[in-house]
C-alpha cells in the first residue's frame, strides 16, 4: 500500500447552512493506518459526517485486501457454518431474530445488493429463488462474488451502470455511510426501483448510548470509512430526500459494537491481548450471540445496541 489519500472538505449533503459543530476528532483502529479525522454535527439537521475525508480516488487506501466485511462474506465460511447448524437452523429462526438482515415478507424477484463482498448474501438470496446482481467496491471481493456466476458490477455505486429490468429489493448490509453521496446514491437507487419496491440497510446508530460513551475508541465509528454517522431521525431526511419513505426500524440484536468497544479502550491501557480478544468478537462471535441474545433483546427495545436495520419504499 502506497500513496497519501487526498482530502475534501464537505457541507451538510441536505444543503443547510455550514453551521457545524466538532463532536469527535479520531483514527483508524481497525487497521491502524494514518491520518486524523474529525467528525462534525450540523447544527440545522443533526446530520453527522466526517469532513475532511478521504476523496473518492483516494479511499482505498483504508479498504485493505483484508479488510473483515470482505473475508467474512465468503461463501465457503457461510456455507460450512451453514451445515453445522443445519438440523437446528429451523428452531433457531423461530426463537432467535436478530434482526441484522431482516427482510420484508416478498415473493422472490429481482434483487440488488449495494456492497455485496465476497457475495454469501447473493448466493443465500439466490437459493431462495431470487434473481441476483450485486455491486461491490473491492475489485477482489467483487471478483470473488462473480465467480459464483452472479453480475457483480466492480466499483462504486457512482459508476454503476443501471439494470436491463428494474428491482423488487435493494439491500445494503453496513454500506451507505460509505458513500461519498448517499442522497445521489439514493436517488440513483430510487430510478432503479420498481413502483412499491423496498429499500433494506442497515447502519450504525449514532443515538445510541455507545456512541457518546466510547467516542473516538467506539468500534462503529470506523474512522475514515464511515463517512456519515446516522440517527434514525437523520436517517429518514436523507432517505426522503433520495427519493424513500422510511417505514420501519429494527434495532439489531447483537452487542457486537459494544464489546469490540470495550475492546479498543482495554487495548489502549495496555491490555493488549485482552483487548484484541473483544475487538475481534464481532467476526467470532458465534454461540456467543445466542448466549448474549436475551440482554441484546433488552437493549434493542431501548434502541441501544448500536446498529438498525431500516425498512424504506419508493415514495409516491
């Protein structure tokens, strides 16, 4: 890896006025390369961004080879986990649901997923009789998910090209604070779209307790990746803005974040091995997420695990 990425500075994507205020200034933990970034909160709206921020071109620079979400979405690692659990997967969906890719109730039809790795939710969705695409910002994981025999445009949303037929469901799983744009990503999803069609994504939430207790050591904040930072009244303006109506949150029912969290904080009082223990429970969870599900639950009903999965529809 080479190279200084170039930074932007940025206003409010809702057009307020620059009336900003600093709500944390941090680095990046997850892979401990350079730089400082600053996170602001327009003080008209509430929306929260990282400015200045890496440049489209020059972003890359913090999505490593390994980086997790690209390792974590092979299809191989899904499917093995996949039979060990077979014979009790059924009882599990009724007892647990933990909302991290909760879908609407649809027939299959043609789905999208923006940010599609490695492609094991293509390959999941496509063994339940939906017609899959999917786009994917790594060149490498993007490859990965068309081996599979799936259209995987590589790139980024922006240079995407539209579809033949428009979609039934567009899914993003921890994207669209990625984007440089997201109203403009919005709004190009939205043309894609079938009338009635549903948008799914999930996002950190910013309103959550975590967020103000850990600040610049909490894990979701993912400094300079995430480029916007979202409640879920900020959340729904950018949606209707892009052209979607929120219909509904889900507050997940995991406590990833707020473990791998506690992690970065141990790290940095010299608990080292202890603390890369707890930042790496959000890849190795496992059994742990059953066993934790019951305080999760409680959490969720508060809106405090620190990540929803929204439900939107193309706006009339």
């Amino acid at each position: 890896m080479s190279g200084s990425p170039q930074l932007e500075d940025v206003s409010c994507p809702l057009g307020c006025p620059r009336d900003n205020e600093i709500v944390i200034t941090g680095r990046d933990l997850l892979h401990d390369l350079p730089g400082e970034f600053t996170v602001v909160k327009c003080r008209a709206c509430g929306l929260m961004r990282t400015t200045p921020r890496p440049t489209p071109e020059t972003i890359g620079f913090y999505y490593p080879d390994d980086y997790g979400p690209y390792l974590g979405t092979q299809v191989w690692q899904v499917e093995h986990t996949s039979r060990i659990r077979a014979l009790l997967k059924p009882l599990v969906k009724r007892v647990f649901n933990f909302n991290t890719q909760r879908l609407p109730p649809l027939a299959p039809g043609r789905m999208l997923e923006v940010g599609c790795a490695s492609g094991a939710f293509l390959h999941r969705m496509a063994s339940q009789g939906w017609q899959v695409q999917g786009i994917e910002f790594s060149e490498k994981a993007a490859q990965a998910a068309a081996q599979l025999g799936y259209r995987v445009h590589a790139g980024p949303l922006e240079t995407a090209p539209p579809p033949d037929e428009p979609f039934d469901l567009i899914v993003g799983w921890m994207v669209l604070e990625h984007l440089h744009d997201p109203i403009g990503g919005l709004q190009k999803l939205r043309e894609w779209a079938k009338p009635g069609a549903w948008l799914v994504l999930s996002v950190p939430n910013s309103a959550s307790l975590e967020f103000r207790l850990f600040k610049n050591k909490l894990y979701a904040l993912h400094l300079p990746n995430h480029l916007y930072h979202f409640t879920p009244e900020t959340l729904g303006r950018v949606l209707q803005v892009g052209g979607w109506t929120l219909k509904k949150v889900h507050h997940q029912r995991v406590l990833s974040n707020l473990i791998a969290s506690t992690g970065y904080v141990l790290r940095d009082k010299g608990y080292a091995r202890l603390g890369q223990k707890f930042i790496e429970f959000p890849g190795r969870a496992g059994i742990w997420n059953y066993a934790l599900y019951p305080l999760a639950w409680i959490f969720s009903v508060f809106g405090q695990t620190g990540r929803m999965t929204v439900w939107a529809r193309v706006s009339e």
